[in-house]
C-alpha cells in the first residue's frame, strides 16, 4: 500500500478536531442544563420569593442540578433562600424549606 501523505494529513486533522467538538458540545449540554436548572427553579421559588434569582452550582451531583434561590419573601420583610434540587433525568424540581440571612451567617459550631 503506498503512502499518501495527503490522505495522512487529512486523517490527522480530523482526529485532532474530534475532542475540540466533542468538549464544545459538552460545554453546550451543561450550559443548557444550568440554564433550565435557572428557570425551573426560580419558577418554583416564585410562590413564596419575590423576584427570585438563582445561584446554579456549576455541575451539580451525579443525579441533580443544584441551585439556591434567594430574594425578598412575598408578604414579608428581609430575605429568604432555598435550595433547589433538580433531577437531571427528569427534570423535576423541589425546594428545600426557607433558609434566613441568619441562620446562612451562623457560626459553625
């Protein structure tokens, strides 16, 4: 079989291609997944917290998004936080009960 440089070069240049698409479609998946992590929990959080805004954990676990919700409880002064748990695979969502500024700042014990 003879060698064919150009065909060499050409196999090389797709495999070195291959994990650049493959990273940025991965990168695509979480930021996707981080964005409906976001909105389904601020839309969950909107009930008991005015205007909510939604830290996401970058990654999350294996088997959930992770965010925590915070902003002005409805009907009431100062301000809440929640912790969202989304399931990755059926994307579900359930807060955790409110958290105050309070007990976020307690001193570890």
């Amino acid at each position: 079989m003879p060698f064919n440089s150009r065909s060499t070069l050409t196999a090389l240049f797709a495999i070195t291609l291959m994990p650049a698409a493959a990273f940025a479609s991965s990168d695509d998946a979480w930021e996707a997944m981080r964005a409906d992590v976001s909105v389904k929990c601020i839309e969950a959080a909107a009930g008991s917290i005015e205007m909510p805004v939604a830290v996401v954990d970058p990654f999350g676990s294996n088997s959930f998004g992770l965010a925590l919700v915070s902003g002005k409880p409805k009907g009431a002064d100062g301000k809440i936080s929640q912790i969202c748990v989304y399931n990755k695979q059926t994307k579900a969502v359930e807060l955790g009960g409110e958290l105050t500024d309070e007990m976020l700042a307690a001193p570890a014990k």
